[in-house]
C-alpha cells in the first residue's frame, strides 16, 4: 500500500514528496523537511496511530494530516478528525484516490469535504453543492470551454492535477464526462451564457 501511494504521489507534478519513513526515523525526518501535508497509518492498534497525530498536531500545527485507517470504524474516523486529521480514508481505497486528497487537504479542504472517505461510508453530496472552491472553478472553465491545458496554465496546476479534479467533479456531478459536465453547469444555471460563472463563493 506505501509503495502504491509513493507512486501515485510521484506521479503528480504538483506535490514533491519529501519522504517516506517508518515510525523509528519519523519525528527526526518530520522535523527536518517540515511537510505540508502528512499521510499517516493509524497503525495497529489505531491507537498507536492517533498518538502520533496527537503529537504532530501539538509540534507541527501547520501540517495537515491524511490519516489511512484499516478499521471500518465510524468512531474513529470522527475521534480522528476531532483531533485534528484533514482527512481520514480507509486502506481500501484505490492509491491514485489518495493524489486529489492531498491536493485538496493542502489547498485547504478539510474532512467534510464531500469527496474525502472517512471510514464506513463516502458522503454524497449531490450537485454543486458538493464542490468545493476549486472544483467550482475547474467546472466553470470547462463550461466556458477551455481545454485541460488552458485551464492548467490559468489556474497554475498540471495537467494530470486538473485530470484528477475532473474525475470528482464527474463523480460528484453524477455525470460521465466533460460534455455532461459542461451541460449540467448550463443547465443548472452555474454559468452565464458568456461562460461567466455563477457558482457561489
């Protein structure tokens, strides 16, 4: 599972992976590269786990942790996230899912978020309200319609990061494609006939 997230991770042009390690080598590499965004094994017994969030939540507030939970536990996932997680995703989930969960957790999403999985269920959201302040903007310029690479150099993403938006807001949007994406932004009135979004902020 480590080696199926270190290469999704690498994958993506817009993260820089500082390091991997186990629990013996963390707290002096943590301290070193100061990461922005933590993918942390809850560990077994979970507990082991939240102790580190614990302490990377008291010595390093900046960082955002995702926390990867095996237990199909409703309560930990909320004890987690009430302690400070972003996020928390089960074990089961596929490892490029991880790559938007990062993204997002470093741009500010934190584990309401409708498309990040805690454990025991996904939260649907359906329609726009279900996106967030950047998959709205991505919607918005693919119903203007602008190209991947367009909508890349203006919002200063890759293209495989605008890729991995898409795929959530289709999700979301229970839609199949950039076509339908496109309509279901014209006809639920989240565009302007000029391509103006009307998403709210």
């Amino acid at each position: 599972m480590l080696q199926a997230i270190r290469l999704a991770l690498q994958a993506c042009a817009d993260i820089e992976l500082v390091g991997d390690t186990n629990s013996s080598e963390f707290w002096p590499r943590f301290g070193k590269s100061r990461p922005d965004v933590v993918v942390l094994d809850a560990g077994t017994p979970p507990t082991e786990g939240l102790g580190v969030l614990d302490r990377v939540r008291e010595r390093f507030p900046s960082s955002k942790i995702v926390l990867l939970a095996v237990s199909e536990d409703g309560g930990l996932a909320a004890d987690a996230l009430g302690r400070g997680a972003a996020a928390v995703v089960g074990k089961a989930i596929d490892p490029s899912e991880v790559v938007p969960i990062v993204l997002q957790v470093a741009d500010g999403a934190e584990g309401c978020d409708p498309f990040v999985r805690a454990i025991g269920e996904t939260a649907h959201a359906t329609g726009e309200a279900a996106l967030n302040h950047r998959e709205r903007d991505i919607l918005e310029q693919v119903a203007a319609g602008r190209s991947n690479r367009e909508i890349a150099g203006q919002l200063t993403l890759s293209e495989r990061t605008i890729k991995y938006y898409l795929t959530h807001v289709y999700r979301k949007l229970g839609v199949e494609g950039r076509r339908e994406a496109a309509d279901f932004a014209h006809e639920h009135g989240l565009t302007s006939r000029n391509g103006t979004s009307l998403l709210p902020r």
